[in-house]
C-alpha cells in the first residue's frame, strides 16, 4: 500500500500530460491525478494547432473557388462567414474537449478541474485548498504567449485571442517572423484581411532552410501580404478605432487590429518549482535530463514547459517516455532527432533534418533542388512555385536534409521523413519509382547536384 494519496500527479491537460496519465492508469493501473485550471486538450487543440488547421481550410476556398473557375466551375456569389465558420469551430472543440474528458474518465485517472502548484518533492496543493501527495509528479503546463514590452502593448492580441475574434479586421498589422506569424498572415490573408507583417530579421522562418525560406516569403507577397523586413514596432496607440503603430523606421500607420506572435513562454511563473528545488532555465523552462526528470527525483517536466522541441507529437513521445521510464522500469530518452514538421504557411512547408547551411557547417554535401509550377495551379494561370530539395551527406550518401514547399507538402514530409529517419541514401531515394503525375514524383527524380561555390 502506497503512502501517497497518488502514484502519479500529472499537472496540465494538455497533449502530453493526458497521454502520460492515460497510459499510466488506464494500461498500467497506476494511481494517477491530474489537474488542469483551463480546458482539456491544452494549448495544441484549445487554442493551437486544431483550431489554426481548421482556420488554414477555411481561408484556403478562397483561392480554390477561384482556380475552380479555369476548371469550368461557376458558383453564384461567394463570402465568407466569420460568425458561422467560428460556431462550427467551437462545436468541434467542444467535442474534441469531451473525447478528452472521457478518455482521462475512462482510463480511470481523478481529475481536478483547477490549478495546481507543488509545494514539496511529493506534493501539490489544488486552488481549493486541498493538498494531494504523490509519488511522482509530472509537470506539463505547456506554455503561452509572450506580449512585447512597448508603450500600448496592451492593444495587440496573441494567437490565443484570434479564436475569439468578434470580426476578421480589415487592416492587421502581425509581428514577428516564426511559426504563428506566419501562419496567421497567410489564413487572416486568405480570409479577407489586408495583412500587414512586420519582422526585425532580413527573412522570415530564421532557422529554416534558406531556399525554402525565400520561396515562401515570395508566395506570401504574391498573395498579397505586405512583408516588411529589417523593421519592428516600437509603439502602439489607441486613435479612434483604429491602433496606430509605429516602427523602428519612424513610419506611423493604422490597423484594426494587431497581433504579437513574438514566441512563446514556459508556464512555469508561480507553480512552486523553484522553492522545492527545482532548476529553471531560459524563460523558466524546466531543465530536464534525458529522461524528462528534473534536479528534484520525484518531479519530471515534459512538453513545452521544458522548451525542447516544442510541437505537439514531441510532448506525447515525451509523455510515453516517462511512463516507460518511470512505471514499467525500462529507462527511455526522448528521440529529438530528425523530426519531421509542417509549417501551416501559404505556400505550405514541411521539413525534416538539416537545411543546407547547418549541414555545410557539419560536412561536405551535395544540394539536389528543383522548382516548377504544380499542375493544378499552373493550369489557371496562377503564379505558385514548388520548391523540393535535398541535402546529401558525401561521405555517406544518406539523405541529411529533406524541404519541401508546395501544397500539402506536411503530407509529403511526413512520408519522407520514414525515409529520412531509416538513414535512406540518395541511391535509395533514386530507386525508388517515380508516382506519376504527382508533384512529390520530383523528390525521386532529382539527377544532378548543384554546383557548389
Ligand atoms: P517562434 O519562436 O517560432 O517565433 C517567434 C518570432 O518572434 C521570431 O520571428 C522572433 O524573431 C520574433 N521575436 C521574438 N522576440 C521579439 C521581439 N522582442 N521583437 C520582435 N520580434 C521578436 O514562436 P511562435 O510564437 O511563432 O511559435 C512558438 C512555437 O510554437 C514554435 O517555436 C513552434 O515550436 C510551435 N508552433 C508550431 C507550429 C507548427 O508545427 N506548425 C505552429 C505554431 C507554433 P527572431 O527570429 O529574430 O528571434
């Protein structure tokens, strides 16, 4: 008989915290709690990527009732309805919120619909009072929006706001070059905004592959996006109804509305980790071993809130790994090794392994690229370009780097990446037959290396 009130407390219901608890107790038969102060499904299907995927389909008919026309399609009238699209998008995360509740019920974990904060290496106290023990506790709070430090900061959104807009604004003014940015450029573009981004660096997506980078800030201009490079905001004020901002050029304009998709913090801020030993890093991340266990045994931190590879599919491995680890004694790290991703952009980009320059950092490679305009588009007169290339390693002929910009390219990547992981050469890739006509043929087709300078 355990001393504890808990084998496991879990806190935060996001991604990762629901798959470690549900496992733990509903396959395991651990004693497992979990709390969790907002909605189920967290930051990944509350207020991230579902709804985002959601709001990429519906700013995408646009273009497609458009291209439809050169296929000989005529439609009467068509608009966008932001009050209705949004009822459908809150019925659907209503449901994927009780799939949640109901997966921690039926799995037999206890939940505590309220926040949580440790107060010892086996203790949490609830917002109730109530103080619960546990043998182990698990840290899984994710993270949340960082707001710039600028006079006005308090007129902008963040991505966490965008749901629940009551109106698509006219003029939007985004800041910030990453993953939200420039997402939420292409979508709110596609939805009728005129959209305004504004990024202090020379290109959007630092940290991507270069090639790919520039092929998509190009596709976002031709759609329209009014990209404004070298530049941030230093100012904000009220002015009727409009938010004047003005950057670090001197130039003043107006929007309806603007956004700060400048990064993302750990939730950490009053949790009770530091005064229990725990050790924070940058931003408050929880520093972790391999193992996802922190400087205190009995406390592990996993997801966002650790700041390694911040995506949901990430968390959920680093929740299985913990339960291995910890439940069924088989110690396990956390693979963060060529993952592929998608970046939800218009054009779309998926990715897995080493750009071109990290990889001409580490060794001598070959670079296989290759543009062209896709069919389906190319045949109404659209501008779109594909972008697909590889990054191949000399010595050893294994593919390091895969990029692909094109439509549905986070399909693409995530077959590739099998590919990718098992070590495929660029032989393996040339044997294997083109499918053909389809636009990801191109990955198998690539003869001839690019001169290197
Ligand atoms: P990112 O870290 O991707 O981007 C933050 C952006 O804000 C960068 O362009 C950064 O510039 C800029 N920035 C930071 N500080 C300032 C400042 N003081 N002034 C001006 N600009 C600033 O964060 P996001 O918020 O876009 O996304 C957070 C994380 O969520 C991502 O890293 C990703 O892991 C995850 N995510 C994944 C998605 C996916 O898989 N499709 C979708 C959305 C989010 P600089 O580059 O110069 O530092």
């Amino acid at each position: 008989m355990s001393d504890f009130d808990f084998d496991l407390f879990v806190i935060g219901g996001g991604s990762g915290g629901v798959r470690a608890a549900r496992v733990a107790s509903g396959e395991l038969g651990v004693k497992v709690g979990l709390a969790e102060e907002s909605r189920y499904g967290g930051t990944c299907v509350i207020r991230g990527c579902v709804p985002k995927k959601l709001m990429v389909f519906a700013s995408e008919y646009a273009d497609t009732v458009e291209t439809a026309q050169t296929y000989g399609w005529s439609f009467g009238e068509s608009d966008f309805d932001w009050a209705r699209f949004q009822t459908h998008m809150r019925a659907e995360l209503d449901r994927l919120e009780r799939i949640y509740r109901s997966l921690l019920a039926n799995s037999g974990v206890k939940t505590f619909d309220q926040r949580a904060t440790v107060v010892g290496p086996h203790e949490v106290t609830l917002a109730d009072g109530t103080t619960k023990t546990a043998k182990h506790i698990l840290v899984a709070t994710g993270g949340r929006p960082v707001r710039l430090e600028i006079p006005g900061a308090e007129l902008a959104m963040v991505s966490d706001d965008l749901f629940d807009m009551a109106t698509i604004p006219q003029r939007l003014l985004i800041v910030g070059g990453g993953y939200i940015a420039c997402e939420f450029a292409g979508i709110l573009n596609g939805l009728g905004a005129k959209v305004t981004q504004m990024y202090r660096g020379a290109q959007i997506l630092r940290g991507f592959d270069d090639d790919a980078r520039n092929v998509i800030a190009d596709g976002m201009h031709e759609r329209g996006i009014d990209l404004r490079l070298n530049c941030n905001v230093v100012d904000l004020q009220r002015d009727d109804k409009a938010i004047v901002a003005t950057d670090t050029k001197g130039h003043a304009k107006a929007y309806d509305a603007v956004l700060f998709a400048t990064g993302r913090n750990p939730n950490t801020d009053g949790l009770g980790l530091e005064p229990v030993g725990v050790t924070l890093g940058r931003s408050g991340a929880v520093v972790v071993d391999d193992f996802s266990q922190t400087a205190v045994p009995s406390i592990y931190a996993i997801g966002d809130v650790t700041n390694r590879v911040n995506l949901t599919p990430v968390a959920i491995r680093e929740g299985m790994a913990f339960v291995e680890t910890v439940f069924k004694g088989n110690p396990t790290p956390v693979d963060h090794a060529l993952i592929p991703s998608a970046v939800f952009t218009q054009p779309e980009m998926g990715t897995v392994g080493l750009s071109e320059q990290d990889a001409r950092e580490q060794e001598e490679i070959e670079v296989y690229r290759t543009t062209f305009k896709p069919m389906q588009t190319s045949f109404a007169g659209r501008p779109d370009r594909v972008m697909m290339k590889l990054i191949v390693s000399k010595a050893s002929r294994r593919v390091l780097g895969c990029h692909i910009v094109a439509p549905h390219a986070g399909e693409i990547i995530q077959l590739a990446g099998i590919a990718v992981k098992m070590g495929a050469t660029k032989e393996d890739f040339d044997r294997t037959v083109a499918v053909h006509p389809t636009m990801s043929e191109e990955i198998v087709t690539m003869r001839n290396p690019e001169r290197t300078p």
